[in-house]
C-alpha cells in the first residue's frame, strides 16, 4: 500500500500566492481552508516556472484550438515553446508524486481546462481552447480527475470531483498493493452502489470485466478495470439515480422494519426525489439502519461515505 498522503497538484495563485500576471493571486477559500485540511497540495504556475516572471505582460492562445501559440497581447511575442518546455519537464516530476487530481485556474491560456478563450487571425474569440499546461497534462494523466476552481462553485459539480479523488486514490491503492483478482472482485463489490449511483452501464461493463477476471493476469485486470471505472464516475449523478440506489439498498432491510420505520423511510426518500430535502438527508437515515441491522454488505459501500463528511457536500446535492 501507498504511504503517500493524499496529494493534488493545484495552480499556485489559487491558494493565494501572488503569481498571477498582474502580480495578483485568485486565494480560493474552500480550497485553502477546507479541502486543504485533507489533501497535500502540489503548487505549479506554468507561467512562472517558465521564466516569465511577475507582473508580466498578459497571454492570450492564438491560431487553431486543438495547437495554439500562447503569444503576449500587446507585443506579440510568442512563449509556446517555453511553455512546452516547462510542461515536459515538470509532467516528469509530476509523474512521481502520485497525485490523486488537479484544480487549474479557469480560463487561464496555461491552466484552462474547457472553453479557453483562442483568437483567430481576424483577432476574433472563440471558447474551444484548452491552456497549453492543462492540455499536456490532461494528455499525460488521463485518468487522474481534473477540474476548474470555477466549476467547483457548482454543488454537484464539487461532489462529483472530490469523490473521483478519493476513488482514485483507492483505485491507485489497489494497483500499488500487490494486486490480485479477489482484490480487484473485492473493489468492485463495495464501489457497486457508487457506481450504479453515476452509471448502471458502467456498472455491467465491471462486472463483466471482473467475470473473467481469470482471463486477465492482474495487473492488467487492474489497469482495465481502472479505465473504465474513472469513465464511469465521470457521468453524473442524478437525483434519479441516486433514489434507484436506495430502493437497492431498502430491500436489504424492509423486512426488518415495522411499518412507521418504513412509512418513514420512503417518505424521505420521496422528500428527495422531490427536491424538498439534501441527499444527506435519506443517506443518514439508511446509515442508522445499516447500523442497527448489521448489514455488512451495505455498510462496507462506499456509496454511504465517499470523502471525509467535514466535507459536507452532500448537504447541498
């Protein structure tokens, strides 16, 4: 098992260090002083660490999208090849870190993630760019969860990221733990809630895959199973989805319940589905069930704790 601490690469102005072009910085608070308490931080500006300095004159992306020059507004001197250079080196340093996820500064020419402003040569914007850094990582590091402080306002965009950290980490574990077939068969039982919760096809698709696991030598299993696990928690999920995973779990224990335990249960699960009441709400009745029956198959899930609940975001989804 990894002894790393549970590190994610971030943009440095974001934790308010003043690197931005005009000597400024972006502080973001629920980065510094929440999720900061659980995470190492794993600063990197592009920009700086390339040589340019602070203040210095604003970029901008120009030329086609998919390959533009990162080129100064005023001047138009070109720094695409700095930039490229930065990027391989510290990628390679990157790479031995073990990082679990990345938050880049939204529509930063180095750190974007979506929607990039990119100039044609008429001078006219377009929002199909991807900054120069944020693009070669995203290609060195496929799986690693990435997103934008920006998006990360968004509730359920919050949730969705920092659970695929902390699935990531794990599914980083497993690989890093002298990995068997019973293991990989082992991960996919307790992530089953977790992962019907985002996508039932993914869901079929894994446990097809850990049906033959015998097929595969481990690692390989691992790594595919990897794969498809991160693609699967990348779709969102929905209220919907969420009450089809509590119908699964109530079936666990309805016999169980007199008929007030369960009047009660379906009505906050009714609640939910009907926007009235948080998903904290009808998950924390579940978990008192869980605990008073002993349902070791349910209580293992985690669905029913996915990240730290100091966290508190399933207060707000």
């Amino acid at each position: 098992m990894t002894s790393t601490p549970l590190r994610l690469g971030i943009s440095r102005c974001l934790l308010g260090e003043t690197v931005r072009f005009d000597g400024g910085h972006k502080r973001d608070s629920f980065l510094t002083d929440l999720l900061g308490r659980y995470v190492e931080w794993v600063p990197v500006c592009p920009e700086v660490e390339a040589g340019l300095g602070t203040p210095r004159e604003a970029m901008r992306l120009v030329g086609d999208p998919e390959h533009p020059r990162l080129v100064t507004i005023k001047s138009g001197k070109d720094h695409t090849q700095a930039l490229e250079a930065m990027s391989a080196k510290r990628l390679h340093e990157l790479d031995g870190l073990d990082l679990s996820g990345f938050v880049f500064k939204k529509d930063s020419p180095s750190c974007g993630v979506q929607r990039v402003r990119t100039y044609n040569q008429h001078g006219m914007p377009g929002r199909k760019g991807v900054g120069l850094f944020a693009r070669a990582y995203v290609e060195r590091f496929p799986l690693i969860p990435v997103e934008e402080e920006g998006r990360l306002c968004d509730a359920l965009l919050r949730e969705n990221f920092i659970e695929r950290v902390f699935c990531y980490r794990r599914w980083r574990e497993l690989c890093d733990g002298g990995v068997s077939r019973p293991a990989v068969v082992r991960f996919h039982t307790i992530h089953k809630y977790l992962l019907l919760a985002h996508s039932a096809p993914h869901y079929q698709r894994l446990g097809h895959l850990v049906a033959q696991a015998k097929e595969y030598r481990p690692k390989d299993l691992a790594l595919r199973y990897g794969e498809l696990f991160m693609e699967g928690l990348a779709v969102k999920a929905t209220v919907r989805k969420h009450v089809n995973v509590f119908q699964h779990i109530l079936g666990y224990f309805k016999e169980r319940l007199d008929a007030l335990e369960k009047a009660e249960l379906v009505e906050v699960i009714a609640d939910y589905h009907r926007g009235l009441t948080p998903l904290i709400v009808p998950l924390t009745l579940i978990k008192h069930y869980v605990q008073i029956f002993d349902v070791a198959y349910i209580r293992d899930q985690v669905y029913l704790n996915p990240h730290p609940k100091e966290l508190m975001l399933r207060n707000h989804v």
